[in-house]
C-alpha cells in the first residue's frame, strides 16, 4: 500500500500469496524490488512502515537498520523505517499487564492500574473512569488486539484518577506516583506520534514543527526507553521489543522530518500519517467483500484487490484504526512548503486557550486545608459540578449580555420616538389658533390659516 504524505491520496501497489510465514531474506528482496519499481514509476517512496513481528525485524536487521540508524538506501535514496505506533502502544500495554516495569529507581506497576479502577467501580455518585472497563483490566487474547483499550489505558484521564487517589490517601502504594508519571508519558508520546492538525488544543497534539513543544518533547523521549525494563511475576527482567521499536519510530520520524524540512523546506508535519491506518482498512475491506471466510482463495484476494483498486466503493467498517481521511483543505496542502508559515503562535496560542477555569480555580486552592476523608468519588462531584457551573455561567452570561444590549436598543428607539412626539405636540401646543381681527371668530378653512401662518 502506497499513500501520500502530505495530500490524501492512497493506493494498493501489490500483494503476495504465501503458504507459510515469508523468510527474511526473501522479504528483503520483496522490499527492495516494490521500491525499485516505485522509483522507476516515478513515484519517490520515503517512509517504510511496517508492525513489530518477528520476519519484518530481521529483515530490516539485513538492510542495516538499527534504533540510532533507523533508514537504509535503495540506490543512493533514502528511506526512513518506522514501527507502526498504534502497533506499539498495544505491545507496551499487553507487556505490563500483570507485570512490572522499572526504569532506573521507579517502578511502573500495573496493580496501580487494577487498585484505581476497584475504587472508582465501588463510587455510586460519580465515576472518575468513565471508558475503562473490565476489558481494559483483565482482557482476554482478543481484547488484547484492540488499539482503542491500549489508548485508554495510557489516557489523561487515567493519570489523574491514579493522582487523585494518591492526594485522598486511597492508595498508599510507593509505585503509584511513578505509574502516573509513565502514563502521563505514554499519553502524550501517543499524541505526539498521531497529529492530524496543524494547531490543537491539546499542544502534543499539534503537527510537528521545528520549533514547538511537540519536537522537544520526541527530542527528550528519544533515550527513554533505553533504561527501561520488564519484570515478570517470577522476578525475570528483559526488554520487550516494543522499548526499541518505539526509539526507532522516534528516531526516524525525526529524522525524516529534519530531512523534508532542509530539502524541500517543509514547515510542518502530520505523524498520523505515518502509520499502518490505511492498510488496515484495506484489509477490513477485503473482509467484508469474502464475507465470513476464514481461509480465502488465491481466486477471492484476486478479485477482490482488483475490485477495490478500480472501484473504491467499499469503506471499512468495524476496523481496529481510524478511519482515513479522504478530503484535504486545499489551503493546507499548500502551506505544507510555505517557507514564511509561522507555527509558532498558533501553538502557544492553542496551549494557553486549552487551560480552563476549573483547573484555574484548583490551583489556587490551598492542599494543607483538604480534609483527609475526601475520597475519589467526592472529587469526581466536585469536578462535575464545577465543570457544569462553568457551562452555565458561559451560557447565561452570554444570555444576560444579549439581553442588556436589547434593553439598551430598545432604550434609544424609546428615547428617539418620545422625542418626535414630543416636538409635534409643541409645535401642535404652541401654534395660536388663527381669528378674524373684525369678529374673533375662528376660520372654518384650517389649511388656508396654515399656509397664512
């Protein structure tokens, strides 16, 4: 599968049937041959992406790819390697489930993970952890797959309650702190490495510039992982391959990102687009069309490649990724090269508006006076209603102004229309009624003494 980079655009290139798991010697001769053929098309390939498995490990191990080295040459052309990220997120989050990690003196423990969700499921008022389910704490080997439960793992939201039970004194654990430092990490990390916009509320959000908050922070995680190691229940320490995979994806997407910014002067860059989403709605497609099918025929890929690659009537649904983005602002695909782009207000802009009033109000609020029999399920109130007043307060004093400002339209119209009648009535008043000198009797004509006055 091909697809653009800076326009949306995407297209199947080729596909191959084999009986067995492909070795990795002829895989990468199948890689360097696709690419070759590419080029010779025209076409100017500068991502490989691909998952973490074991046949795609060694063969980009033959073609010299390292962590610190992540590209390799087709023909004096560079490409950059990268893992897939929703790929690698699953793989950290499956390798902590039921384990531990350690990096340095900080212990990540997942039984922080399973303490804070016991106590947000006992809360009968409020729920701090709306999204996490039993799934998410005790999955099974399908639920394991799902890209969607390793993102709310490693979320904000999960962060904070982990903090909030922390400040409640519901859980005493030497290990929480450090759990929510790392989730906090791996949360941001994952919006670092799934931008679509330029500017965002959230600022890891944003695209990648180069100067920005995004590039400093993937700058800082590029030598997180390297001290970072798995203990199992049995006390066995290793490195699971998703530590390296993610210093090579952070390696690379900076890499490619400094090289498109000094050739072609590309300012910005979205690192959605750097991943495995579009292949894997082709492979939803292509499900769908075999119906329920386990084992398809050589037959059934066939067509059904073929179909998809003319028609493109299909659109995945049910998929384990985002749904790929067809439309481009055309303003936007031409700013990509635009050397005099600024990027850096907007993102402080959009970092200074995310703040909202309630976190406002927290930080002002003095910790030494907070009772300790608050619990996490009081916060979680707390942050409702505060949430809800500020939704009310916004709406109403928006009313209330809109309000006033008629009050006062209506004022001056009043105020215009009182006047006019008021100078009418004067001049009505004030105007003698016209006599005849002789009789001193009024004249029956009224126009004619009007004229004469």
């Amino acid at each position: 599968m091909a697809r653009g980079i800076y326009s949306s655009w995407k297209i199947p290139v080729c596909y191959f049937l084999a009986h067995s798991a492909v070795k990795h010697a002829v895989l990468r001769n199948l890689i360097i041959n696709v690419l070759q053929e590419l080029f010779d098309i025209g076409m100017s390939p500068k991502v490989l992406i691909c998952d973490q498995c074991s046949n795609n490990q060694s063969a980009l191990k033959s073609l010299n790819v390292t962590e610190n080295k992540p590209y390799f040459y087709v023909n004096e052309n560079k490409i950059i390697s990268l893992f897939d990220t929703p790929h690698l997120l699953k793989s950290v989050t499956n390798s902590l489930i039921g384990n531990t990690f350690k990096k340095n003196e900080k212990i990540i423990s997942f039984n922080d993970f399973i303490t804070t969700y016991d106590i947000d499921k006992k809360n009968k008022k409020s729920n701090a952890l709306l999204k996490i389910t039993e799934a998410h704490i005790h999955p099974n080997s399908f639920q394991k797959m799902s890209v969607k439960l390793a993102a709310q793992i490693f979320s904000h939201s999960m962060a904070s309650a982990l903090r909030t039970c922390i400040s409640t004194a519901e859980i005493k654990s030497k290990t929480a702190s450090d759990t929510a430092d790392f989730i906090n990490f791996m949360n941001n990390l994952f919006d670092c490495l799934n931008s679509r916009n330029v500017f965002s509320e959230n600022p890891y959000n944003c695209a990648l510039t180069n100067s920005g908050v995004v590039k400093q922070f993937l700058v800082n995680a590029t030598n997180y992982f390297n001290d970072l190691f798995k203990i199992n229940s049995k006390g066995k320490v290793n490195r699971p391959q998703c530590f390296s995979g993610f210093t090579q994806t952070i390696n690379g997407v900076l890499s490619f990102f400094n090289d498109e910014k000094n050739n072609n002067n590309i300012q910005f860059l979205f690192t959605n687009r750097l991943n495995q989403d579009t292949l894997e709605n082709l492979f939803s497609i292509f499900r769908q069309k075999g119906g329920y099918n386990k084992n398809p025929t050589a037959r059934t890929i066939r067509t059904s490649f073929r179909s998809t690659c003319v028609f493109s009537l299909i659109t995945s649904k049910g998929t384990n990724c985002e749904i790929s983005q067809n439309i481009d602002d055309p303003a936007l695909v031409q700013d990509v090269i635009t050397p005099d782009k600024i990027i850096n207000e907007g993102s402080e802009s959009s970092s200074s508006s995310s703040s909202s009033p309630i976190k406002i109000i927290s930080e002002k609020c003095d910790t030494k006076k907070i009772n300790e029999t608050i619990t996490l399920e009081d916060c979680s109130v707390t942050y409702f209603s505060g949430y809800l007043a500020y939704k009310c307060i916004t709406k109403f004093d928006y009313i209330e102004s809109n309000n006033r400002q008629k009050e006062v339209e209506d004022d001056y119209a009043l105020f215009d229309s009182d006047d006019t009648d008021a100078d009418s009535d004067f001049c009505i008043e004030n105007v003698a009624t016209p006599t005849c000198p002789t009789c001193n009797t009024v004249k029956e004509n009224s126009e004619n003494s009007n004229d004469e006055l």
